[in-house]
C-alpha cells in the first residue's frame, strides 16, 4: 500500500508503508490526523509542543503515545473523533520520510490557560481487541490455527487490524480443548502463554504477527558512546514455582517447578483462567508460566540517544546485547580472524518495552530489558473469574 507523506501543507514525497528497516538520521518529524478511513484530516506538525513520545512493546507491539499541541481552546474540537488515526514520521531529508508510529485517539484533553493547550492520548491497535468478544470452543486444534481463526472470524471484521498467513507462525503444540467466553486480547493472551516463547502483536503497519521468540543478538549498545544510563537489578522477590490454575466452575490444577522449590522453597500464586478445562492444557499452560517465573528474574533499563533505526524494524525483537569495555583483539582473539580491534565484554538480555522520544534531535529510547515485571492483566483476569463465580452462585 502506498501513501502520500504530507508535511507542512505540501506534499513531500510518496513512499512504500512496507518499507521496514530503513536506518535514518532524524532531525525533525511530521505527525498527521486521520479519519477511520485513513483519509488525512489535520497536519498537527507545528502545533506539537516539546517531543513527542511513544512505546513499542515485545507483547503487544505499538503500545500508548502522548502528543502535546499548542492550540487555543477549540481549534481542533471540529476535527478529532473517536478513533481517529495518529502517524507519526522521522523526517530523512527533504524529500523522504519513514513511519515510525501509528495509533487511534483514545483521549483528547483541551485545557484553557495561558496559553491554551490539549494534550492527545493514543494507543496501539491492539487495543482494538479488547473490544472483540470470542464465544468459542476449540478442540484438537494447534495454536496458531486457532488465532488464524479468531482473527479471520472476530478481529478483521470488527477492528482496523490485517494480518498476513506468514506472520502467524505454527506453535507446534496441539490443543485438547479450549473454551472461550471472554474478549480477543484475554484470548490471544492465553494462547501465546500456552504456546511458550512467543511474541505478538499489531506493528505500526497494522499487521498482527504471532512470532518464535528469538534469542539471538540483534541489537548493540555502546556504554559510554549511545548508552546515557545503565541500571541492572536481579529481582528475588517475584519469583513463582507452583501454580494453583483455577479454570471454568470447579476446575483446579496445580503445577511445580520442584527444581526451584528446592532453591528458593515453595512460593505459590494462584491464578484463574476460565478458558482452561483440561488437566493437560493447565499442566503446558502452567509449565510455561513457570519457566519464565520459577527463577530469579534478570532486569535493566537502558537510556540510549542518538537512535539510528527502530528495534522493531526486526520482528521478532531479538536480544540486545550491552557491549561495557573494549578488549584489544590481537591480545584476546588474534589479529587475523578479528582485524584491529574488537568490542567486548557483552552482556545480553531479551527486550521487554522500548519508550521512545523524538524532537528537535535524534531518536532517543528507554528500553527496558530482562524478564517482564508481573502483568496487572494477570490479577484484573483474577478479579473478573471471582465475580463470575459469584455470579454463578
């Protein structure tokens, strides 16, 4: 699909929306406002106040962005509606641009004073699953074929979200039964957990991918060249080595690391998840809980400046490995294989959330790395079973 790039009133240049992975020098940027049908309504460029900021995230892909507009009271109020269409670009030169971001209005906040001002809050597509319901059962189905079918039967025809065969990959993990009465994030979110070591989401081209995580090293920082701070934690305190599944009515499983529970003791969680009817699929569902939480969770963030292209230019994301000293190649490694020198000392760590910012400068990001911190997901999904059991009652 091609677009139209527009900025300050004339038209830029033309460009490919496909074209991922270009690296850019940003000094400056672009951001326009859509209708629900993509047509351009408003260029919000110059009315920006100060950077703009937005987050990318390994589950979930484009994630919430802020804008902040110098403009009098009601100057925009005719314009915005609901779900409306935020893009924001890197400007390359004058005569190219690359889509960095791309959301809907989920707020629109005018504020009177002096000067007046309004503040637009947006989010990723994904939130578009939150309001898709799936009422289903599956049986002897393999993973990815059953969110092939969610997004074929509920997502496409309710939401702005496309995906493309390709990018749902096979999990390799055949489903006994399933049973869905709950909305399509709360159901791909479960999937993905029994599928294990996946990453999902909606990109900034619309797409939903379903993705192999990749443990491989795509991505390098530099301390003291792109690296501004560096803050590492190993975090003790959320670690969980048995898993009490509560599943639909009186439904109840649990599932034991007992490696960890001899390191660390028993730290039990209960969890509740209506979807689950089977002992076999509580067992793989809990099984790849574990694997995640039954050890001590390794975590950094990571200011980096200067950003020359996104991370999620690859998908999956990948590891980004933090390089702390230079090593002297002819010393360590031998000049023949190596060349001159060589970069060492490489710490590596998988990537959970990327915020990022733009200005009058580059690209700047605050990247949040390790194992994810515990999902408030995970106890709104408790609190909704328990008044489902009350219900029932």
């Amino acid at each position: 699909m091609a677009y139209t790039f527009y900025y300050d009133s004339f038209i830029v240049s033309t460009y490919n929306q496909r074209n991922r992975g270009q690296v850019y020098g940003v000094s400056t940027f672009a951001v326009e406002l859509r209708n629900t049908n993509f047509e351009l309504i408003k260029i919000l460029t110059k009315k920006v106040k100060g950077e703009i900021s937005w987050q990318y995230n390994r589950i979930g892909g484009c994630g919430s962005c802020t804008i902040l507009l110098s403009l009098s009271f009601e100057e925009l109020k005719d314009y915005i509606k609901p779900d409306y269409e935020i893009r924001i670009f890197a400007v390359l030169d004058d005569t190219s641009a690359e889509l960095i971001y791309r959301g809907f209005v989920e707020n629109y906040r005018p504020k009177v004073g002096t000067p007046d001002s309004a503040q637009i809050d947006v989010t990723g597509y994904v939130g578009q699953l939150k309001r898709v319901p799936v009422i289903r059962t599956y049986s002897n189905t393999e993973v990815s074929e059953i969110i092939k079918d969610i997004l074929d039967q509920d997502v496409l025809p309710n939401t702005s979200i496309f995906y493309e065969s390709a990018d749902i990959q096979d999990s390799g993990y055949v489903i006994d039964t399933i049973e869905f009465d709950t909305m399509a994030d709360e159901a791909i979110r479960t999937l993905a957990r029994i599928a294990g070591n996946f990453e999902y989401g909606v990109d900034r081209n619309l797409d939903f991918y379903f993705k192999r995580k990749d443990t491989t090293i795509q991505h390098f920082a530099r301390v003291k060249k792109d690296v501004r701070d560096f803050d590492e934690i190993n975090d003790y305190s959320n670690i969980i080595n048995r898993y009490i599944i509560k599943g639909k009515d009186s439904f109840s499983d649990t599932v034991n690391n007992t490696e960890s529970q001899t390191l660390y003791g028993i730290r039990a969680k209960m969890i509740s998840n209506s979807s689950i009817i089977t002992t076999a699929l509580s067992q793989r569902y809990g099984s790849m809980l574990l694997a995640e939480s039954a050890r001590i969770a390794r975590r950094a963030s990571i200011n980096i400046v200067n950003k020359t292209s996104l991370f999620e230019n690859t998908i999956p994301l990948g590891k980004l490995a933090i390089i702390k000293e230079p090593v002297d190649a002819p010393t360590k490694y031998g000049a023949d294989t190596y060349g001159s020198f060589k970069y060492g000392g490489l710490i590596s760590y998988d990537i959970e959330s990327v915020n990022y910012s733009i200005g009058s400068e580059k690209i700047s990001a605050k990247v949040q790395l390790g194992q994810p911190r515990p999902d408030i997901s995970d106890q709104i999904e408790q609190m909704n079973f328990e008044i489902s059991q009350l219900r029932n009652i």
